[in-house]
C-alpha cells in the first residue's frame, strides 16, 4: 500500500520569478536532476508541481515530472500517468531498500529522496551532492549544428557502463480536475514525462549519437533531456551521472 505524506512546502522567490528558458532549439548543461514523481489524483502533489515549475524556470537544475498511476482509483485518471512511471520509482525504492513509494517524492541524481513538496529540501539535495561529488561527474558533449544534434559521451571509468537516455517532454499544460482530490482545481505542470527511449550504453570508449532536429520536433514533444545512467543491483535505475537539456524543439 502507497503511502501519501504532506510537508510545509518553501520555494525561493528568485525561482518562480526566473525568467522561462530562451525559444528555439537551445542545450543546457544542469547542475542536477530533480526526478519528481507526482499524480494529479494526489492532494499533496500540488505544492511540488510548483517546485518542479520554479526549477524549469530557472534553468540551473533539470526537473522531470513522473506523473504515476497507483492514485488513479480515487476518482481522477491522471491524463499525463504511465505505469512505467510508477515501476520506475518502485524500482528506485527497491535500490533505496524502501519497502513502499509515496507522492510526491523527489529524486535527486537518482542517488537520494526528499519529500517533493519541500522545495528548500529538494534544491538543497542538490547542492550538497554537487558539492560531495555526487553531481553530473561525466559530462554530455551535445552540440548543434544546423539541423544537427550531436551528441557524444567520452569513455572514462565514472562512465562505463551507463546507459543514455532520451527523455521526452512536454514543457507545460494546465488541468482542469473533475473528480478526485483535487476536484474542482486547475493545476499546471511542467516538464512533463512523455516518452523515454534508451539510446545506447558507454563500453569500451566514447559513445555517440546524432538526430535531426526536425525528426525530433516530429514526434509531437517540446522538449528532451538526456540522462546519463549507472545501473543500481539488480538493474534498478542507479545514480544520474550527467545530463543535457534540449529545450524548444517546436517553435
């Protein structure tokens, strides 16, 4: 059984101030990864659907947005939820040695957790591991050129091993919820998880990868980050070793 936990929630004034990332295809290299995992049938999950939103704006740390299905039987199918979302953090939990999943519950790097409500928590997360060597250790080299994106992960021993991702999203969408917790409330979300697809593994030396912007901007997403992974045992998602935002993919 999924527990629910509701915390005071602090979210600096400066990030939902921030001005919103630059319009036209443009690479961001983030100091973190704050994986959210929240669900729109879930009355806590509000508040750190803001901080999800005040870090986009920002710009300095990647924030995702898991939206799970196990709250859909209260009454509100969460319209952005997948089942892969939730094995995904039940899979975290299973790394973590947790004996149960809870909303919202923040990611950091794939490494730690902290209620998600709590935005002074989650961009402290961030920090510390920054700071203890646990942050983007192996760097992303995405580039642009024209209608190319180039991608490479140069071979070293942090990066062997890792998996890279490509994560695509939805850059914002508000919710009219009808039925459910939070019926009667408009809620928005931002950075959306929409689709993921695995790109290839770092073995034996550097790992590349090009797209055409064009056939990325054709699959119907906004955006796409790509993530950096170890493997934790038994295959769980391990620590986030490096990423890279590519924002505004339509214009």
């Amino acid at each position: 059984m999924q527990n629910s936990r509701s915390r005071a929630w602090i979210v600096p004034v400066w990030l939902l101030l921030a001005p919103l990332p630059a319009a036209a295809a443009d690479i961001r290299q983030p100091d973190g990864v704050v994986e959210m995992f929240t669900s729109q049938g879930c009355s806590s999950c509000p508040p750190a659907d803001a901080v999800v939103t005040g870090i986009a704006r920002d710009g300095r740390t990647l924030a995702l947005a898991w939206h799970v299905d196990y709250w859909d039987y209260l009454g509100w199918k969460d319209i952005f939820a997948k089942r892969a979302h939730s094995d995904r953090q039940r899979a975290y939990a299973r790394a973590f040695g947790e004996a149960q999943v809870y909303t919202p519950q923040a990611i950091v790097n794939g490494r730690t957790h902290v209620v998600g409500s709590d935005g002074a928590a989650v961009l402290a997360k961030v920090e510390r591991l920054a700071g203890d060597g646990k942050g983007m250790v192996v760097p992303i080299d995405a580039t642009l050129d024209g209608d190319a994106l180039r991608v490479r992960i140069p071979g070293s021993a942090a990066a062997e091993g890792a998996t890279l991702w490509m994560i695509y999203l939805r850059d914002h969408a508000d919710v009219d919820v009808t039925r459910g917790e939070n019926s009667g409330r408009k809620l928005g979300y931002s950075n959306i998880v929409e689709a993921v697809e695995m790109l290839g593994m770092v073995h034996g030396g550097d790992l590349k990868a090009e797209f055409r912007l064009r056939d990325l901007a054709a699959r119907g997403h906004d955006s796409c980050a790509l993530l950096l992974q170890a493997a934790a045992a038994g295959g769980a998602p391990g620590p986030i070793l490096g990423a890279a935002l590519i924002g505004k993919l339509r214009k």
